[in-house]
C-alpha cells in the first residue's frame, strides 16, 4: 500500500477531490498555509495499493496546472517601513507538490 499526499493550491482542490473520489479512491483534505505566498493551500492524503497510485498522480497533474499570477509582496517584518516600495512581481502558482510513501501498515477501524 502507498500513501500520496499532495499539496495543491485550493482554487484546484475541489475538482481534484471530486474527480479522485468518482474514481473510488479515498480523500482526506486538510487546510494548509504556502509558506512563500502565505496563502491557503490544500493537502490531500490518499492512499491505495501501488498499482493505483500512479493513476492518482496522473489526476493530480491534469487537474492542477502552474499559473503565473502578479502579486505585491508585504513588508519585511521587523525592517524600516519607510524604504520599502512594494513593486508588483509575477510569480508561478498553483501546480502540486506530490509526495509517495510507503505504508507499513493500515487499519480502518
């Protein structure tokens, strides 16, 4: 058995949820914070038998493509305020981080 836990960008999780779930896999979804962006996230934990997995990535990477998106960034904590001129930059989100282990041991209880 294998577990994927995937972190995608919320805008992408509802569709991903959905499409995984009518295929007969199991989804749990927990909030999660990007550490870069500060925005909310996804993580989906999934778990199946091996040979099932990599249809489950396959879904991940259809389902949640990389945008490119123009932010202000904030202000640096704890620096001079007064200096700082937030300058629009593009950066690329969305995309998934996907991640495949293996488990030991499963009980459903």
């Amino acid at each position: 058995m294998k577990l994927m836990i995937a972190v995608v960008q919320d805008k992408d999780a509802g569709r991903l949820i959905e499409t995984l779930m009518g295929r007969g896999f199991g989804v749990t979804k927990l909030a999660s914070t990007g550490g870069f962006l500060k925005e909310g996230n996804t993580t989906l934990m999934v778990g199946a038998e091996a040979p099932r997995i990599a249809e489950a990535v396959d879904l991940v990477k259809n389902l949640c493509p990389s945008r490119r998106q123009v932010i202000t960034p904030l202000a640096p904590v704890g620096g001079p305020v007064d200096s700082y001129v937030p300058y629009p930059v593009e950066v690329q989100v969305g995309g998934a981080a996907i991640f495949v282990l293996d488990v030991e041991r499963f009980e459903k209880v």
